[in-house]
C-alpha cells in the first residue's frame, strides 16, 4: 500500500488516505515515528503495527484528557479506559506510564482527599474510608489520621439549634443517626450527646396541653390520658415525666 496524501484534522491527528481507497488516522507522533511524512509503501505487517502503536497513543491521550479534569485512582483511569473498549494490554500499558509519569499516584490521592473530605465536609472517618474504597482504593492504604471531635461538636451544637422544639430523647436520637450516616461511630460522639439536655420539662408541657386540645372531645378521660400518654412516649419523653405532667395538668 502507498500513501497517496494526507489532510490534517483536529487534536494533532491526521488522516493518511491509501491507494487502495482507505484511510488512517493517525497521531502526529506515529507519523513521525514510523517515516510516514514521505510517500513510500507500507507493508500489511507494518500497517497493523502502526495502528496498534497509534492505538497506544490514543489511550494515553484520553487518558491524559480525563486526568486533567482531576486528579483520579488508577482504578477510575482502568475503568474509563474500559469503557472506551480498550484491551487490557493496552490499558495496562497506559496505566504504567501513567504512573511513571506521576499521572497518576494512588498514595498521593489517598492524602489529598482525606485533607478535602476533612476541610470541606462533615463527612466521618468510616465515610472517607468507604468512598475511597469504592474509587478502589486498598483498604489497608488508608490511614486516617484526624482530630474529628471540634467538627462532631459543631454539628451537634447546630443540630440542637435547629431542633430545639424535640424532647431530649428524640432529639439525640435524631442526632445519633445522622451522625452515623455521615460516617461517624458511635463511640467516638456519645460523650457529647450525654451532656444534651433539651428543656423537656417545658416542651412536655406544650405538647400536652395541644394533644388534650385537640383530643379532649373525642376520648373520655382515662382513655385520653392513655392517648396522650402513648403519644408523648413516642415523642421521645421519658415515662416519669410523662405521668408527672399529666397528674399535674
């Protein structure tokens, strides 16, 4: 086969058209490295080898492009590669120059994204951790190294704020599951829920009065006071103070 001309397209590629009505394309460095820039003939054997050079190429090039959007785990490289339907060899090979060249640096992502997770969200250790795991991260290479109890008290001290009308039973439980939905133990905030205290004395005292309101018509009394009773319980208040409150009114 003889080249027959050439017509430059975009990304530092070529289109190479052949004498037997076919085209290539081809990066500029596999023109170059292979002597294409002269109208000579090309073997089926060498042909196969530059495309399978070029093909290289290409997986680097996407790869790179991918990388400089942000930083990413070998893992994520592998798996956009795959989806671009490139064969393991090849994929294997880019990751390897990929990694010689600091592209891409698993132990560096692991710092990096501990310090971002820890700065800029209230996300808890066993969260990084799980999220690093799912980016394929070893799980025996992360490490994390963090003082999280100014951010776990921060976050109970907002959320006491903002649901200042629950009783202290509910609200530590309300507290105590999200806690745990952003990936903290429980161990290591219990301390601080214990020092909760959320006036229940006179919220208690709220609710009862707007339960016997609005049920007072409905119940005769002794099964209004099991009515509210069974409420107030489920509001989180302690029995004691639930029968002390309705004794009382």
């Amino acid at each position: 086969m003889i080249i027959n001309g050439y017509k430059k397209i975009k990304n530092n590629k070529y289109e190479l058209t052949l004498n037997n009505n076919t085209s290539i394309i081809l990066f500029e460095e596999t023109i170059i490295k292979y002597n294409l820039l002269i109208y000579r003939n090309i073997s089926q054997t060498e042909l196969e080898l530059i495309i399978k050079e070029n093909n290289k190429l290409g997986a680097y090039y996407i790869a790179i492009n991918y990388l400089n959007k942000k930083m990413r785990t070998e893992f994520e490289v592998k798996k956009y590669l795959k989806n671009k339907e490139y064969n393991k060899k090849i994929i294997d090979n880019t990751i390897a120059m990929l990694k010689k060249q600091g592209y891409i640096d698993d132990d560096k992502y692991i710092d990096i994204y501990i310090n971002d997770q820890f700065s800029l969200t209230n996300n808890g250790p066993e969260k990084i951790k799980y999220n690093l795991i799912k980016l394929g991260i070893d799980k025996s290479k992360i490490h994390i190294n963090k003082d999280f109890n100014l951010k776990i008290k921060k976050i109970i001290d907002k959320k006491v704020a903002l649901n200042n009308k629950l009783s202290t039973k509910a609200l530590i439980i309300n507290i105590s599951h999200y806690l745990i939905r952003l990936g903290y133990n429980i161990e290591i905030f219990q301390d601080y829920l214990e020092k909760i205290n959320n006036s229940d004395d006179k919220f208690i005292k709220i609710d009862y009065k707007k339960l016997y309101n609005k049920y007072k018509n409905k119940y005769d009394q002794n099964n209004l006071n099991l009515f509210i009773k069974d409420n107030l319980y489920k509001k989180g208040y302690d029995l004691d103070l639930i029968n002390k409150t309705i004794e009382k009114e």
